[in-house]
C-alpha cells in the first residue's frame, strides 16, 4: 500500500466522524446518509486496493465486528442504531483488529464523559444503587432488566470521534 493509500481511510473517516458528530450534537441522531456511504466506500475501496477477496473480506469483518461490539447496547436501549453503523463503518476501513482498539478508546471517552456528567448532575450514587439493583435481578433471573432512560442522553458520536483521534494518535492500546 503507497502512503497515499494509507492515508485514504484516516481522512475518509475524520470527515465522516465530524460530520456525524456535529449531527449528533445538534440534532441528537446519526444520518444513514453518512455512514452507509462510509462504509460501502470501505468495502469498494478496499475491495479495489487490497484485492477483490482479501480487501473486501478485511473490509467486510470489520465492519461486522464495528457493529457486533454495539449491537448489546443497542438492543438494550443504551445507544441509536446510527452509533452501531459508525463504528461498523470505521470497522470497515480500519479492519477487525483495529476496530477493537478503536473500540476500546471509544469505551474509555465514553466511560469518561458519563461518569463528570453523573458528578455534575450530583447523582452518581443513585445510578450505582440502580446498576447493583439491575445486577443482582440478572442473577435471580438470568434476563438484564431493560434500560430505563432519563435525564440527558450523551451524543455518542462524539465519543465516537473522540477515541478514534486517540487511536490515530496514539495507535493500539491492547
């Protein structure tokens, strides 16, 4: 791959990642018309760079594992269906390894920014209390309770941006 190659999915990215977090600041969803472009680019791309098989494979389980990792909050009520399909999308053109430490620093940002917000709204022990609750009826009943949500949602778009600049910056974390 020429270093103009591999610069392709960085920026590809970023503009689909600003784009989707300036949508999920402002009007709290995440458009089709970004991420499914995104990452049909991906697979063509790499279908094209890589080879038919190999590329469009690598492209094709990232993207599958992208959204597999948050397809569990999804179902639950945590996050939009447009989170699962951005992070599908990046899966896409970074490839199955690369999805995970992508992931990982998604999972760090957003950890980071519920738990100031849970301090500033004063009512971290409240949602601790709730998670024990919810753990404990698991165990009695082997079925998660369904997420009851309130208050301000997070745009996870930008979090989603967010660990994805740390992994450009500072690569695999694992």
């Amino acid at each position: 791959m020429t270093p103009l190659n591999a610069l392709i999915p960085s920026a590809v990215c970023f503009v689909a990642l600003t784009l989707c977090a300036a949508t999920d600041l402002l009007r709290g969803r995440i458009p089709n018309a970004i991420t499914v472009p995104a990452a049909t680019g991906a697979v063509v791309y790499h279908g094209i760079v890589n080879g038919p098989l190999n590329g469009t494979l690598f492209s094709l389980a990232g993207l599958v594992i992208g959204c597999g990792l948050l397809i569990v909050p999804f179902a639950m009520g945590g996050m939009g269906g447009g989170d699962v399909k951005l992070l599908g999308a990046l899966g896409a053109w970074h490839g199955s390894a690369d999805i995970i430490h992508i992931f990982v620093y998604v999972g760090i940002v957003g950890a980071l920014w519920s738990l100031v917000k849970l301090f500033r709204q004063k009512c971290i022990g409240a949602v601790l209390r709730q998670l024990l609750q919810d753990g404990y009826q698991f165990m009695l009943t082997r079925r998660w309770p369904q997420m009851v949500l309130s208050g301000e949602k997070i745009p996870y778009g930008i979090a989603i941006g967010s660990g994805y600049l740390l992994f450009e910056i500072y690569g695999s974390i694992l």
